[in-house]
C-alpha cells in the first residue's frame, strides 16, 4: 500500500468532507485513509451521490403501485405499462455545470440520463429538458440560455433521441444558478429488465466507451455540492465540467442494447458522477460483492494521470458491464463491431471489499469494504426553521401593494406574459422515432406506445409533461409543490391521459440553512399528498441543493415529471381549430374560483389571494401574499373529467388554467386556434378586481372548446362529477375580448393578430436584442 | 395510386446514423420489402433502390458527410447510381450524396445558425426524377425539415444548370434555411439521384401530422419497379 499522505486532514477539507466526516472514514476503516480512498469516500459521501441532507425526508414519498416494477434508488424507475411492455423513466439536474459552461453543461446532462435509462435495458424514446434562466434582458443571462438550449440540440439531435416536451422560464432567481432538468423514458419489454448489480463472483468488469479523462474531476463534489460565490465566477471550476460527445454515446446505446439483448451481461452500469468508484462499488454493493480494479489498464486520454484521478474522472459515455468470464469475448467482439472501445479492468470477489491495484496483481492502492461507500454515507436531520418573515409576507395582498405601481393596463400585462415557446423546441428534434403525436409546446406531450420488440403500434399512447413552478413554491412551498404536481396531472387530462407514476427533480438552495431545509421538507409533502390523492407514485428523482449565489437561495424549485398513459389514440384532441361559435367553457373545483353559471356574482366570496402569481411577480414586482387555496380532491377529479372528456370527443381541445391565470390560458387557445374570442371570466373580488380575475392562479381549472350543442351535456358530465362549470364565451372575431361577468365591456380588448405577433415574437426578439447590442 | 408490389429498397446505415429505423417503418408500410445496409458492407444485396437516411453519420464530425463517403458501401452506391438504379438522400443523406459527388452543390448551415425542426410548405418544382411519379409541378406538400445544414448553396453556373435541366425537385415556399432559390431538393441529370432535406418519412401518417411525405415515397417505389423491369434485376 501506498504511504499514507500526511496532510489527508487538510485534504479532506479540499475534497468537500467535514472534519466528523473524516472522523467517521477512519473508524470505519480502523485506519487514516490514503489520499485515493479519501478521494474515493469524498465523492461516494457528496451531496449528489448520497443525499445526506435529503435521504430521511424522500423516505415520506410514496413509492409503491401495482404498476411500479423498479421504484427509487436504482438508475431509473420502471413501470409497467402494459402489453408486455415496460417504461424506465428518470430525471436528473445539470445546474452547476449548465451554470460555468452552458453548452456543455447541458449537453452532458442529456449523454447522463441516456445511460441511465439504457443502463436498465430500455431503449431511450424521449427527453424532456424543464430549463430555467436568469432574466432574457441581460447579456449573460441571455448567453447561458443560449448556450443550454444548444447543448441540448446538439447533443440529443446527434445522440438520436428526440426532445419532446420541456419548460422554458425565466426569472431573476436564476441569474446565477440556471437550472438544468432533464427527463428521460426508456421502453423495453418487461423480461428484459436489468438491474445494475454485480453478484457472480469471478465475473469479468468491462469498462466500455470512452477513454478516462481529467475532466469532470469532483463534478460531484467540487461543483454539484456546493454554491458559487462572488470570488469564483465559475472559471476556475470549469475543468471540473465534462465534455459530451454524442457520437461516442450513439454507439455506446447501439451496443449496450445489443449487449443486453444478447443476454451476454449480468449487469451494467453507467459511469456518471464520481465515475469509476461509483460504478464499481454500487455494482459490488448491491450484489453484495466486492471487486478488484486494475487502474493500469483502464484506456486514459493523458498521460500521467494518478490513481485518483483515474477512480473518479467524470469523463463521459463509459458503461460499467458485469460479464461472465465465459462471454467476454463475445463482449468485445460485439462492442468492436460499433467501434466501442471495451476493456476488462477488473473482476468481482467475494470479499465485499472494493479494491484498487496498479497491475492485475500490482501493489493495492486502495482498499475499502464497498458498502461503505453507499450504505454507511453519513444522513443528517439539518435543522430546518420557517422564515421568521413568513405570516408577515403571507399576509400581504400584491394588488394592494402600496408601493407597487397604480392600476395596470390589462391588456398590456397580458401581451408581456404570452411567450411561443417554439424558439426552444424547434431546436430539438422531437418527430424522430415517428411516436410525437401531440408535440412540445402544448399542455402535455402524448407519444405513439409501441411494442418494444417488433415497432407494432399498441393503439395506445404515452403521455408526458414536466412542470416545476417557483412562485408558487416560493409563496408556499407545501401547497405550491401540490398544485405543481396537479398542474402536471391536468396537463396530462388535456391530452386525454391518466397519470402513472412520477418521478422529482428538487431543486432546492444550501441545506445548511435551516429555512431551505424547511422548503424541501414542506415541498416533500407537499409532493406526498398530491400524489397520494392521484394515486400517483414516486418512482424516483433527483435531489440538486447548493442552488445558491453569495449566499441568496434560489426559490425552491420542485420540478416534476409526470408520466400518464392515453387508453386509445383514436380519441386524441379533435383539432386545434376552433371554428366560429365554438364554446369556451370553465371546469374546476366547486367554489368561487369557476362560480354558478346564473346568477350575478353577487355574493362576492372574498378575495382570491394573488401570491404566488405570474401576475403579481412580474407586473407588480411583488413575491409576497399568500396562496389561493387548494382544494386536491377537486383538481384531481377535474383531471379526470378533461381527460375522460377529451377522450369522448365532447371538447375540440382542453387547456389547464395556469401561471398567468385564465386570460393568459384563453389567449393560448386563441393563438393556438386561429381565432378571436368574446369572454366573461368569473370575479374573484377583492382590490383589483379586474385583474384579479383575470391573472389571479387559484388551482385545479381547466377551460375547453366545445360545440355549441355539447356545452349542456358537458355542464351535466361536471355536474355529475361534483365539479362546477359555467360558459365563458365563444370563439370567433378577430379581437381577443376577455370581461368580467356582471361587468359590462371587456377589461381586454386587442386584435388577435397583435395577440399572435406578440408571442410569436416574445423569445425570438429576447435573443436577438443581446446579439444586436453586443454587436453595436 | 397503387403501390407496386414486391420492391425491395435498401436503407443504409451509417455509425451515427438515426433515421433509418423510421424510414424503414415508413416504407414497409407501404409495401416495400426493406434490408438495412450497414456502410461497411459492399454490396448492395440486389435491392430495387437505395435510401440514404437522416442522422449524423459519424458524428457529423469534420463536415456533414465527409466521412461517410468514404465508407466501402459508398463504392456500391456510386455504381449503382450509374446504372440508374433509384437513389435517394434524405437531409443528412443529401449531404452525403453531395459530398459523394453524386449531385452538386453543399449544404452549409442554416441562415439563422440555429437548428430547425418544424412543419414545412413545399412546392414540388420538377416532377421527372424517381420521386416525381403521381405528383405535378403545380403540387404543394407538408413535410417537416430537421436539420442544421440544410442551406444549399452552389455556383452560379450549376445553378443555372439546374435550372434549365429541371434538376430542381422542389423548394420551401418560405425559406427557413437560406437556401439559393428556395433550393430544398435536387436531382441529377438523369433524375435517378434525389437528395432532398426535408424528411417524407416523417409525414406519413395522419396521426402524426401529414401524409404528404408517402406521396414522395410511393413515387420512389414506383420508378424503383420501373427502373427493375427496364434494366433487369440487379445482381446480388
């Protein structure tokens, strides 16, 4: 073994361990580490890998269904969808990385969750990139954003996958700290199931694809775990980001499924975070095994790199394969065959310890008992506190802000928050695979399902949407995280499909800070009770803290990826056109918040509340106020009826009621319709009303287009369901008019041209103004 | 129209190749018995036309294509061509074919500098080449693009060329990319050699937005039929 370098106390800080940390290593080693092992626990005990601050609150998620075939804690969630057909789904951050080096940041985020689904078996069908931005107007804001949506087209485009749904959101919380998601669904047929764990011992270890590289080292540690702050402005980090290379991947997915579908390995696992110590020692951990790494053959891309380096390099698109000694060579003939480079660099023991030589029987450089490194991770219940402003901030009502400006111009606020988000999408491509039936930029994405083994069509459908919502979890983020996932659960109705499982991306500021720690309990949950009403379960996620700049938290960001199923693709959404004369009508809740169709709103049931919303953040430059309520019973029913009236062909199309509030969701069918509007929205009460009404986001709506004939029929279907409805208007004209009932005139009245120019134009226009400006 | 019966097209794949499992779907749905051809083969297996399918082979590395035509089946493809025999490059496929020197010109990127994928109005210009059969020059299509380097550029005396010989296929009826004269396919001379960027695979199903593409794909089944019957089966 090699000496034991002195100065490990001071290292280990260096790494990212705590001193009780360190203190612990060297009890569960009855020894002072070395300076790899130190390295090698440094990584495994991150933040990243092992959830230490988030690990006892995700155990109050559900997790369990009848449909659930892998829940959380393997590379990816799989259910079972059915015909023999299973679905891996996962979802992951590239914050920091996507924060330093944009492009590739977010480029590598796509190689990382690729594998991870095909690590299970799964060929990759979809991704999915929930993005959130700094502020468009500013230069560098403008140029993260930029570089992200770039690396995410060059990557997933070459890497043959298409990008089908996502969120594109700007806000000044994500100046500094842009938050990367990205979601990814695999299918396999159920039998093919493969669980990354090495359990035979004398089985071969086969490092497959790219060589190891410098770059990425302490991805995990260096960047992932901890916040920027202004000393550092991301450019002596930046070697800890790797670099993506998609053709490497291409071949790597074509040959790991070959593999796989060969039955020729036992196990296989990606090579992400903390590379090969992570591949080696979860592989022998969850099979209860150990394993022998020879670091003097693993292919390098430098010279001179040390054992450390080599054991937890970040380089990207490498597999982990467990093979029996009797296949190997089958192994590498096929990974030959697709220019994969495969290499056996170790083999699994018996003795559960995870040890490293220099040569197949050279010196030992590192000798740790594998589960160590997972199983004995330290877990802390970080104290957590409300902030000691909270009743006072819940307590303010935005549109009465004395220091927010006088009364707004309707029409104008709802032209600044109408944005196309086709400027992203068209940058992915999201046909290939010909499953895209109901494309990006809509409430929800909805996929042909097919049968893994032969492309036959199942005449069913996968339906997917992502949602996250910062406002609402800043305001509240118990009840905000709730409506983030009934929001997703509605999106999904709008295609006509029922939700399945989920799987969270928490986003969240430093977990030492007790009001943080705070908002990612409470936002759990929130989660909890939301996808307890759907029945809906957890089957994994993805934890990213430190989302911080000079020490200010970004607003708690739960994001969400919804899976659902459509029962029959046949009965999809009609039609986006909406012929004159066609119905708008409000489904919800029963309450204030859709009201009695008669009647002249004359019991005024007190104001909906304003935090929280689009409306009161960026036209009234306010983040306080409390939350409308949340009636989950009622959103979750009115999920099911959109989806059950879509599926009938009652509606030409549905849409939820979201962040902007009902004129902001009217206007989107407008514009996605090609026709004008004349419209009463129900009164909210309280000051403003008008914009109250208009903009305000109280939960569990969705408005739909229908015939004129079917609206009674409809009012009936809610009615029965327990759910209020009431007529709004019909489609027609020119004009985008949108009153209040019982008010005469309309508080928004402009042309349906400049309704579209304006979102059409809205990103396009955000992008070129940097580049003109820098140009000037 | 009805589908000729019994034509066999071959459908390359290039490492980095992604759309050959689509295009394949796509034209065994119509009929057509279909063999995937990996590009270090060097036969073409007696196939009745070859497809030369979007993707990024190897990687798009050095330029888009430039590798690709290296490949031992390029050879295969070269003859074939000459013989008549039906070929057609479809976006990364096209880019190919240029770079092969089986038709003129290149494909820069796009105008915009920004990848496009998005529903795209044709008008077909020429209709005597093997995609022409059963459509008119008067003819409009929608049919998505997906590319980065779909901007076609060539010298003015090719293009002038193109022009009189009625070698352009068909142009966008608003430009996405930059393309001179709207360019969105071309062929050779003798019409046998089509390259084209946007992607018929991808409309041929009204669940999916469009069937304007099987159009496109059923032309080439055709003249892959005629072509056999005129010149004889090609050996294995």
């Amino acid at each position: 073994m090699t000496a034991i370098v002195s100065d490990t106390t001071s290292i280990h800080a260096a790494l990212g361990l705590t001193d009780a940390e360190y203190d612990r290593i060297c009890e569960l080693l009855e020894r002072e580490p070395n300076h790899l092992e130190l390295a090698m626990y440094a990584v495994m005990w991150s933040e990243h890998c092992s959830y230490k601050s988030s690990r006892r609150h995700l155990a109050r998620l559900p997790t369990e269904a009848p449909c659930v075939l892998v829940g959380p804690g393997e590379n990816a969630g799989v259910v079972d969808v059915g015909d023999g057909i299973a679905v891996a789904v996962r979802i992951e951050s590239h914050n920091h990385p996507s924060a330093i080096e944009p492009y590739q940041g977010a480029a590598t985020g796509v190689g990382g969750i690729l594998r991870d689904i095909f690590t299970m078996g799964a060929r990759p069908i979809a991704l999915a990139d929930p993005l959130r931005v700094g502020p468009l107007d500013e230069p560098r804001s403008n140029w993260i954003a930029e570089g992200i949506v770039s690396g995410i087209s060059g990557y997933g485009n070459s890497v043959g996958v298409p990008t089908v749904a996502g969120e594109f959101v700007s806000c000044e919380t994500y100046r500094d700290n842009p938050l990367v998601n990205v979601a990814a669904l695999g299918i396999m047929p159920t039998e093919r199931l493969v669980l990354g764990r090495a359990t035979e011992v004398g089985s071969a270890a086969v490092l497959m694809g790219a060589s190891t590289g410098r770059d990425g080292i302490g991805g995990v540690s260096v960047l992932a775990s901890a916040g920027f702050d202004e000393a550092d402005d991301g450019s002596t980090k930046r070697p800890s980001v790797q670099v993506g290379d998609p053709f490497e991947e291409k071949r790597l997915i074509e040959a790991c499924l070959e593999l796989l579908e060969a039955g020729l390995v036992s196990g296989i696992q990606d090579l992400g975070g903390a590379g090969l110590t992570c591949a080696t020692s979860e592989t022998a951990s969850r099979g209860g095994t150990g394993m022998e790494v020879d670091v003097s053959v693993v292919p390098l891309r430098q010279h001179g790199m040390e054992p450390f380096e080599i054991m937890t390099s970040e380089s990207q698109e490498r597999m982990l394969a467990i093979v029996s000694s009797a296949n190997v060579d089958r192994v590498l003939e096929i990974c030959s065959r697709w220019e994969v480079s495969a290499t056996v660099v170790g083999r699994v023991t018996g003795d559960g310890i995870l040890r490293v030589r220099d040569g197949v029987d050279g010196a030992v450089l590192a000798e740790v008992p594998a589960s160590t490194l997972h199983d004995d991770a330290p877990s802390y219940d970080r104290p957590m506190r409300p902030p000691a402003d909270l009743a006072l901030r819940r307590s303010v009502d935005p549109a009465a802000d004395p220091t927010a400006g006088s009364s707004s111009d309707c029409a104008a606020d709802l032209l600044a928050m109408l944005a196309d988000p086709s400027w992203v999408y068209r940058q992915y491509d999201h046909q290939l695979f010909l499953n895209t039936v109901v494309g990006p930029g809509r409430d929800a994405t909805l996929l042909r399902l097919r049968d893994p083994r032969n492309g036959t069509p199942t005449g069913r459908g996968l339906a997917v949407s992502v949602d996250g919502n910062h406002r609402w979890c800043d305001a509240d983020p118990r009840r905000g995280t709730a409506m983030v996932v009934m929001e997703a659960a509605l999106n999904l109705a709008c295609v006509g499909a029922d939700p399945l499982a989920l799987v969270n991306c928490l986003n969240f500021g430093n977990p030492t800070h007790p009001d943080v720690m705070w908002q990612l309990s409470e936002a759990i949950d929130g989660m909890a009770e939301a996808c307890d009403v759907l029945g809906v379960p957890v089957v994994g996620g993805n934890v990213s803290l430190y989302n911080e700049t000079n020490g200010t938290n970004i607003c708690p960001t739960p994001v969400v990826c919804l899976l659902g199923v459509h029962p029959d693709l046949v009965r999809r959404p009609i039609a986006d056109e909406l012929p004159p004369g066609t119905a708008l009508m409000l489904v919800g809740p029963p309450g204030p918040a859709v009201g009695a169709e008669s009647g002249t709103d004359a019991s005024s049931p007190g104001p909906i509340a304003l935090g929280g919303s689009r409306w009161a953040w960026e036209r009234r430059d306010c983040r306080d106020g409390a939350l409308p309520d949340l009636d989950l019973a009622g959103s979750a029913a009115t999920a099911r009826f959109a989806a059950a009236a879509v599926r009938e062909g009652l509606v030409r199309c549905a849409h939820d009621v979201s962040d902007g509030g009902i004129a902001v969701a009217i206007a989107e069918m407008c514009c996605h319709g090609g026709a004008g509007v004349h419209a009463k929205v129900p009164s909210l009460g309280g000051p403003a009303p008008a914009e109250r009404a208009l903009f305000a986001e109280p939960p569990g709506r969705v408005l739909v287009a229908a015939e004129a004939g079917d609206v009674e029929r409809l009012a009936h279907a809610a009615s029965a369901a327990g759910l209020a409805s009431r007529r709004l208007g019909s489609f027609g004209g020119s004009r985008v008019q949108i009153g209040r009932f019982a008010e005469p005139g309309f508080d928004i009245d402009v042309a349906l041209d400049d309704t579209l120019a304006r979102r059409r134009g809205a990103l396009p226009q955000a992008f070129a103004q940097t580049v003109d400006g820098e140009a000037a | 129209m009805s589908v000729p019966m019994n034509v066999s097209v071959g459908v390359i794949q290039f490492p980095g190749t992604n759309c050959d499992l689509d295009t394949l779907d796509a034209l065994a749905e119509l009929g057509a018995r279909t063999a995937l051809l990996r590009s270090d083969e060097t036969s073409l297996s007696g196939v009745d036309a070859v497809v030369i399918p979007g993707g990024f082979a190897h990687g798009d590395y050095l330029r888009t294509g430039a590798i690709a035509r290296f490949s031992p089946i390029m050879d295969a493809v070269a003859s074939f061509a000459g013989a008549g025999g039906p070929v057609v490059g479809i976006c990364n496929g096209f880019q190919v074919l240029t770079e092969a020197g089986l038709l003129p010109g290149a494909l820069r990127p796009n105008a915009g500098l920004s990848f496009l994928c998005q529903p795209q109005q044709l008008a077909m210009a020429s209709v005597h080449h093997v995609l022409g059969h059963g459509l008119s020059p008067s003819d409009q299509l929608s049919i998505p693009i997906n590319h980065f380097e779909g901007n076609y550029v060539c010298d003015r005396a090719t293009l002038q060329r193109l022009r009189e010989n009625g070698q352009v296929v068909m142009r966008y009826v608003a430009n996405p990319n930059g393309s001179v004269d709207d360019i969105a396919g071309i062929c050779n001379e003798a019409g046998n050699v089509v390259g084209l960027m946007p992607h018929p695979e991808r409309a041929t199903s009204e669940l999916l937005g469009s069937t304007d593409g099987r159009k496109l794909l059923e032309a080439l089944l055709y003249a892959a039929a005629s072509t056999r019957q005129a010149v004889g089966h090609h050996a294995a």
